[in-house]
C-alpha cells in the first residue's frame, strides 16, 4: 500500500508538470500557429481572440485544471514520506492544499471568462456590454487575488517547507530540496510581478520560479517512484 502511494504521487508529479506545459508554451508558439495575442487591454480584442480559437483556448484552460488535480494527489503523496520530519510538515501540506484551491479558483474563473462570458459579450448589444464589461473586470480581479494569494501558499510556503523536510530526512536527492529553496525565495522576490506596472525583472524572476517548479515536481515525481518500501515507516532515517 505505501509503495502504491508513493508511486501514484510520483506519476502524478510528473503529469502535473506535462499537463501544465501547453499552457506555458501557448505564448510562445502562438504566433506560429495562427493565433495573434492582442498587444492592447481592449476587452473586445480579447473576446474575439478567445471566441476565433474557443477550441485551442478551452483545452488549455481544462489542462490546467487537470494539472491543478493531479497536483493534489503528488502532493498527498510528498506528505505521507515526508511527515516523518515533524509537524510543521503539517503546516506545509495545509498550506500547499490551501493554496491549490485558490489557484484552482482562479482558472475555473478563467474558463467561465473564456467560454461563457467572452462570447456572449461579442454578442450582446452597445447597451449591454457595458454591464458585461465590469463583470468581466469583477471576475479578472477576483483571479488576480486568488492567485496571488494562491502562489504564495504554494511556492513561498508549501514548496520550502517540504525542501526543509527533503534536507532533514534525505528521503530524497538533497539538491531537490536546495532546489526547493532557491524555488521559495525567487518567489518572494517576484512577488512585484502580481502587481500593476511592475519592472520587467519581477516577472521575469516569477517565470523562472514557475519553471524552476515545474522542474522540481518532475524531479520529485522521479525520486518517488524510485522511492525504497522502506520509506513507508514512521521514522527518520539515521
């Protein structure tokens, strides 16, 4: 049963990291691909962009939520080895669990904006639009906070706490959790790109700390399932 565990956690570590990747790479490879981001903050440039390519945006909004699922369950399973390392492990998996939530929030408010309110805002009349605009300003601010909030919980207190755990219990390559760390505090020191007219370096650093994340959960998710039986018990290892 604890080697079942682990496994899972480990498999589902690494599908977190694959599921996420379409929504990194969209950016990236748009342009190649026929699909123009619009340069303004015009709600209606937006709207046409998510109605023209509903399916491609769609898919990636329910792969991030896949991603945000199978996280969960690596995480349940970074727990259940690592508790051994004492009970502020605890406050780690709260935290991280707390902060899945509202990251998981604010996509789900992603994907209604995409595909509920989008198209009906290109369809509604000049008189109403305007509604459908603050709506739109409602929700996209709601998202804001809840990934802020969201972020940090996960990567400035979820991720350390257990890189902390990976140090003192050697359950896993120590540099995964040195990792962990440097991971943790380039989060706090991007935390300026959540902010309006934020210098272009604090989003750069929040990028790198997302990829540095994703990077680490595939590490994670290989350590797990190369993980001993033995790491199943209660005890810290000598």
């Amino acid at each position: 049963m604890n080697v079942s565990l682990t496994k899972v956690s480990g498999v589902c570590a690494i599908l977190t990291t694959a599921s996420c990747l379409p929504w990194m790479v969209l950016p990236i490879i748009a342009p190649s691909v026929g699909i123009e981001f619009p340069q303004s903050l015009e709600l209606e440039d937006w709207a046409r962009l998510k109605v023209d390519h509903r399916s491609v945006i769609l898919t990636v909004d329910w792969l991030v939520i896949l991603c945000l699922i199978l996280e969960t369950a690596a995480v349940v399973g970074f727990f259940y080895v690592l508790r051994v390392a004492g009970p502020l492990t605890w406050l780690g998996l709260a935290a991280w669990l707390m902060g899945l939530q509202l990251v998981m929030l604010e996509h789900i408010l992603v994907l209604g904006i995409d595909s509920v309110l989008m198209p009906r805002y290109l369809a509604a009349s000049s008189a109403v639009q305007p509604a459908l605009e603050v709506l739109a300003s409602t929700l996209n601010g709601t998202r804001f906070f809840a990934a802020l909030v969201g972020n940090i919980l996960v990567l400035g207190v979820g991720v350390p706490v257990f890189a902390l755990a990976i140090l003192r219990t050697r359950r896993a390559p120590s540099w995964i959790g040195w990792l962990g760390l440097v991971i943790a505090v380039m989060m706090w020191a991007g935390i300026g790109a959540y902010f309006p007219d934020a210098p272009d370096v604090y989003h750069d650093i929040a990028r790198l700390a997302f990829v540095g994340f994703l990077v680490w959960l595939v590490a994670m998710g290989v350590a797990w399932l190369r993980m001993p039986r033995s790491f199943g018990n209660s005890t810290v290892d000598a």
